[in-house]
C-alpha cells in the first residue's frame, strides 16, 4: 500500500523564519505530520529563506513591482504551482491582497503577536504596554481581507510585568508564538479546522472562544 503523502504547506515570511523554523524542527521530530513545500517572501534577503533548500524558495522585491496587484499576482501564481493543502503566514509583514486572500480562502493562516482582537497591525508590544495591560500573548487565525481580523482559532498568554520593556515582551512572546503555531497547525493537517464565515469550526462543530496554548504546548477549550 502506497504510504499517504503528508499535508503540504506553503509558508510566508518576511523576516528571520523562527517560526518557519518551528515548524520545520516539529516536521523532523515526528510531532507534525506534513511537510513544507515552499517558502515565499516579499524580501529577497530575508534569512527565512535560508532555512529550506534553493529549490523550495521563491522570493521577489514587493518594492521593485509597479503595482502591488501585480506582486500578489505573482506570489499567488507560485504559491498555487506548490499545490498547498495550507499557506501559513510565519512573520509576514505585507498585507495580502483581496484576489490573494480570495483565491486561498479558508486555507489561510496567520500568527500575529497580540491577543486579538486586541492590537491588530504594527507595534503591539508597545502599544499593550502603553495600555498598561496585564497580560499579552499571540494568536493564530484566518486570514480575511480585513487586516488581523479573521476569525481567532487559537492563542497564547503570557503576563505582562513591571519591569517589562517592549523588547523584553516580545521576546517571551515569541517563545509561546512557536508552539502556539505547531499546535494550530497540526489541527489544521490533520483536517480538524474549517472556516464558516466569521466562525472557525473544530470538528465540524463552532468553536465559541479561541483555543488556549497550556504549559505543555496542547490547546485546549479556553476555561470559562
């Protein structure tokens, strides 16, 4: 019998790829079932791209396009030729545009570091800190056309301290983002999620609050 071919993911990034990075680590250790079939980024520089073989890379300059209609076009077009079960958005910074988001609907992931609906956009460690919040985290959701604001799958929190600078936050943020986005991904391959319009559906069934990342890196039921 022929083996079942793992899950394919299509992954965006901008920047470092730590995210990527988890991914790829959970991928090698056996703990997510599917495998990255391409990585894409608006910068060709990104040291994201790094993280996979020549063969799986696909970059170009979003800033040397003319339109940007014309860059989302191009990065649809590659995106589509990996044939992708998933397109997972790890750390990219453009906004993607409607026909983009269109045509992948429903397979869309982003992770954003805020607790949304709480800070979509830029700067949120700053601006949680400046609101003088006691905790913060991440989230994992769907990507509409409507910037960080699909609907929340799953998060994670971390508290806020006293002593925190937006430096400080954001890099324990970062250390629940990786297992946060390999849990909501292996969700997602293994076929358990589904988008219904603003609702984000678990087997099949309307999930009511965003899943919730505990000390073990397993979601659960946010407690009520």
């Amino acid at each position: 019998m022929t083996p079942t071919p793992f899950p394919r993911l299509a992954v965006l990034a901008s920047g470092r790829g730590s995210n990527l990075q988890a991914l790829l680590d959970a991928i090698a250790a056996s703990t997510l079932d599917a495998q990255v079939v391409g990585v894409f980024s608006d910068r060709p520089d990104a040291p994201a791209l790094q993280r996979v073989p020549a063969a799986l890379r696909w970059a170009r300059d979003a800033r040397a396009c003319a339109r940007r209609e014309d860059f989302d076009a191009a990065l649809a077009g590659a995106v589509a030729a990996c044939a992708p079960d998933w397109i997972v958005c790890a750390g990219y910074m453009r906004i993607l545009g409607d026909a983009f988001v269109a045509r992948f609907r429903g397979r869309l992931l982003n992770i954003h570091p805020s607790l949304l609906p709480k800070y979509p956009g830029l700067r949120t460690h700053a601006r949680a800190l400046a609101a003088g919040e006691r905790e913060h985290g991440a989230s994992v959701h769907f990507v509409t056309p409507e910037l960080d604001a699909g609907a929340v799958i799953a998060q994670a929190v971390v508290p806020v301290r006293p002593d925190d600078t937006p430096e400080r936050l954001a890099a324990r943020v970062l250390t629940v983002e990786h297992p946060l986005l390999v849990a909501t991904v292996a969700l997602a391959t293994s076929g358990r999620l589904a988008e219904c319009g603003a609702t984000v559906l678990l087997d099949g069934h309307p999930l009511l609050h965003p899943l919730r990342l505990d000390s073990n890196g397993r979601l659960h039921p946010e407690e009520s």
